[in-house]
C-alpha cells in the first residue's frame, strides 16, 4: 500500500471507527458487506463531522461516514453528487442522507438554481428513497435547539439563532465558558464526545425528531414552511 494511502486508511480509522474500514481491495469509502447502514453525506467540515461520528459511537443509531463526504458548506451542491454517484455505484440498495445549512443559499438566486439542478439530477434516487435530502433552516444549530425547545420562529442566521441556542448547550460542553461559535468549529472542544452525550440525554434527541417531524407535517400542510424554521436532520434518525 502506498504511503498516500496507508495515511488516509489511519485517518479513517482514527476518527470514524463505528463503521468498519474497508479492506484495501474495496472501493474507498464504501462496503457490500455486513450490514449495511445508512450513509451520511454532509456539508461542514468539524460541527456535522464530529457530531455525526459521536452519535455513532454513543448511541443505537449507526452510520457510513468517512472524512471525504463532509465538505465545505457553501458549495455542497457541487460537492455532494460524486459522493452519491459512488456510494450508488458500489451499493445495492444504500440509503444516502445529505446534510447541508439551508442559510448558506437562502435569497440568493443562483444557488437556489444550483440546488434545484442538484435534485433534478438524483430525481429517481430522492423519489425512490435512496437520497434524502435534509436541510436545516438557517443551520444544524436548529436541529440542536430543538434538543431543548419547540420553537419555529423564522431565524434567518446563525446569529438569530446562536443567542438562543447558547445558554442551553454551552452546558453541555466540558468548557461552557467559551463563546459558543468556539465550542461549534474548533476540533479541541468538539472531539471529546462529552457534549453529543449530553445533548442527547434525557430523552432530548427523541424530543427533537418529534419536535422537527411534527412542524414541518404541520407547516407543509399549511403551506406556511417558507415562514419558518425547520430541520429534516430528523429523517436521519426516522427513515432508515
């Protein structure tokens, strides 16, 4: 094995380990053997990654992820499709869940046109439950609050949002003194899994998929999602 590869393969191991690693003669990033979970595609390069590689580890929910398929938030329409081109093209039958801020493309043209190319190019996979889409209005962050409370006011940004969110999950860090944007990006506060524990106790993650399911049900029969806050990080957990 090339040194290269070798390095990614620690790489993988190191961080991702609830998922086994694939041996060298199998397509990187992939397995067809085993069970067979879910795989999870996200924008966000240290919140999503860690959280998501911390709900594996601590909880009954499991996921396919590898370091690869979290990518810079702001161009996830480009950068999603050759990762679910190649996890559909070495799996029979995966489910695909793609994780991405609808903030980052919220009343600007020309990436809402990039996300509705990006759809229409997997229309028959996302019809026929392979790929789930399932952005957060403005940001994960939402999915977080809802950990805590019912709320679906419009919050537009993370600012709108991370004065609310902060005094409920500052705790749930082992430093809550630290300014929450701190706590949310930097690898030294986000790699003890101390914090997923935490949000997720107490019944507070089976709070959140009730909480995010039963709005946007209420919201879509309404007509009214536009004017709200909302996450389907919840079909994560629901639709498997």
């Amino acid at each position: 094995m090339e040194e290269r590869e070798l390095a990614e393969v620690i790489e993988q191991q190191q961080y991702f380990e609830a998922v086994p690693a694939p041996s060298p003669e199998e397509d990187e990033g992939t397995r067809d053997m085993g069970p067979l979970y879910p795989f999870l595609i996200s924008g966000g390069t240290n919140t999503e990654r860690y959280y998501f590689t911390h709900i594996n580890d601590t909880t009954k929910y499991k996921f396919n992820i590898r370091p690869k398929y979290f990518a810079d938030e702001s161009n996830y329409a480009e950068a999603f499709p050759k990762r679910i081109k190649e996890i559909l093209n070495a799996n029979t039958d995966p489910k695909i869940f793609c994780v991405f801020d609808w903030d980052t493309i919220y009343g600007i043209d020309a990436k809402i046109k990039k996300h509705e190319d990006f759809e229409k190019q997997f229309r028959t996979e996302i019809d026929n439950g392979n790929v789930v889409i399932c952005p957060s209005m403005p940001s994960i962050e939402y999915w977080f609050l809802l950990h805590f409370e019912d709320k679906t006011d419009l919050l537009k940004d993370y600012r709108a949002i991370s004065n609310i969110l902060a005094p409920y999950f500052k705790p749930c860090f082992a430093d809550p003194t630290k300014n929450l944007k701190k706590l949310l990006k930097q690898e030294k506060y986000l790699q003890d899994s101390t914090w997923v524990k935490n949000l997720c106790s107490d019944g507070k993650l089976d709070a959140a998929i009730k909480r995010a399911e039963d709005n946007i049900k209420a919201a879509e029969e309404a007509g009214d999602l536009a004017n709200q806050s909302y996450s389907y990080v919840y079909k994560a957990f629901k639709e498997r």
